[in-house]
C-alpha cells in the first residue's frame, strides 16, 4: 500500500446504504486474509497448498487414518497461521461495528484475525485454530497447549490419551450446528448483507446472500473475481479489499 486509499465508485453508492440499513451482516471468506499473508487455498500455486491435496491431508479420514501424519501438516499450519496479524480489512470491520453500524461478522477463515482484530459478534462457520478438541471424551485444549506438545510429540494427545483435533471444520466433517443456525438467522434479519473476500461458491456461505436477498435484504460484494451474485448485487467493489474497507470506513463518515 502507498498510503493512497483508491476506491471504486461503487464505495459512494454503497455508504448511504450501509448507514441507513436497520441491520448490516458481514460475510468474510479467504480474500481479507490475503493481505496478512495467509494466501487462499483455492488460488493455484500459492503457499501451503501447493504441494498437498486439501482433501488428503485436512479431510477427517487423514486424522482417523493417520493423526501423525495428519499433524505433521495441521501442526506447521497452526504455527505459520499463529504469526499472522489482522490487516486494514479486519480493522475497518472492527470500527464499523463499534460505530453501530455492523451487527454481526460471518467468518469461513479459521485464522482468527477477525478475533485478534477485535470483532465482537462473530461468527466463524468453520471453526477456527483457538482450539483442539478430543472426540472421545468431548475435553478441549488450548492450541498453545497443543503446539507445545507437538514439540515433543508427533500426535498431540488429550489427557484421556486420545489423538486431538484441530477445532476447525475438516472435508467430510458437519458444519457446527450452533453457527449454522445463528449465520442464517442474520443472514434472514440483514437489510444488508455486505460480503468480503469470498467467491461466494462454497457451502454454507453460498447460500447465506440467497437468504437475505428472500427476505428482502440487499447484498454487496467485495470481492477480487465474479462470483455467482455479481448481477445480484447493489454494490460490487473489486478493488484490493483493505482500500475498498478504508474507503467505505472513510465516505461513511
Ligand atoms: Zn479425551
């Protein structure tokens, strides 16, 4: 960044209307994490992906199969997400909603920027990398606690003895009920749904926009790439999301 904040045009229509919605939900994927340098997973060639399949090495049958194995990647995850810090996007967000003007984040980022960042009403639909659970005996430790023992260990056990899990939503695990459930209702209540970062294509995410725009809400999109709302929308912001943010922070006044 040059210090020089450029915005699309649409950042002008899109701040009246954030200001005069009763209720404005905010849906964050993959893109606002971009800037803090966590890359998205989906985009070919890029970091930790690169040379593993997601479906192999973060799918819950891996962590049956083979915890060892399944920590050696997770646990080298955990430790390059834990150094990340929020950027202007996430902060934005945060004085948004200390301004009254945003209820609620829908996050599908485990990494935890929008916690470090200080967003209140948050909900994370994925999980996050906070803690690990044991399935047998439902105990839950913190991930420091757990990066602690993965430095003499290779599987990070609970005190019952059994394999710890990452907290976070694996391939072929359910969504956690609770904020399912929670993320419809605000995407059913928002007058404005404004979605931040995501392709809008992935389970449950995707369908939370269809929700609002049923009940009669507006979506808006932040968003480098099309994704299957684009025609849909009231405002469609395809700058680099942490200037598109601060201009939105900034027209609102
Ligand atoms: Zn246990």
């Amino acid at each position: 960044m040059d210090g020089e904040v450029r915005t699309s045009d649409d950042v002008t229509a899109l701040a009246p209307r954030l200001c005069c919605a009763g209720s404005v939900v905010v849906l964050t994927g993959a893109g606002i994490s971009v800037p803090s340098g966590i890359p998205d997973f989906r985009t070919p060639g890029t970091g930790i992906w690169e040379h593993v399949d997601p479906m192999e090495v973060a799918h819950i049958d891996a962590w049956r199969a083979n915890p060892a194995r399944f920590w050696s990647f997770y646990g080298e995850r955990f430790q390059t997400l834990g150094d990340k810090r929020p950027n202007g996007a996430h902060d934005a967000l945060v004085e948004l909603e200390r301004r009254g003007l945003v209820d609620a984040v829908i996050t599908q980022n485990i990494d935890m920027l929008h916690r470090r960042a200080g967003t209140r009403e948050l909900i994370e639909v994925h999980g996050s990398i906070a803690t690990c659970s044991c399935l047998s005996c439902g105990a839950r430790v913190a991930s420091a606690e757990v990066l602690a023992q993965l430095e003499q260990s290779a599987v990070p056990l609970c005190a019952c003895g059994r394999p710890l899990k990452p907290d976070v939503v694996l391939f072929g695990e359910f969504l956690p009920a609770a904020a399912l459930e929670r993320a419809t209702r605000l995407a059913e209540g928002a007058d404005l749904l404004l979605c931040v970062g995501s392709s809008l294509e992935v389970y449950p995410v995707a369908q939370l926009p269809a929700i609002t725009l049923r009940h009669g809400g507006e979506v808006a999109i932040v968003t480098q790439g099309p994704t299957p709302y684009d025609e849909l929308a009231v405002a469609r912001l395809a700058g680099d999301v942490e200037q598109e943010l601060c201009g939105l922070l900034a027209a609102v006044g």
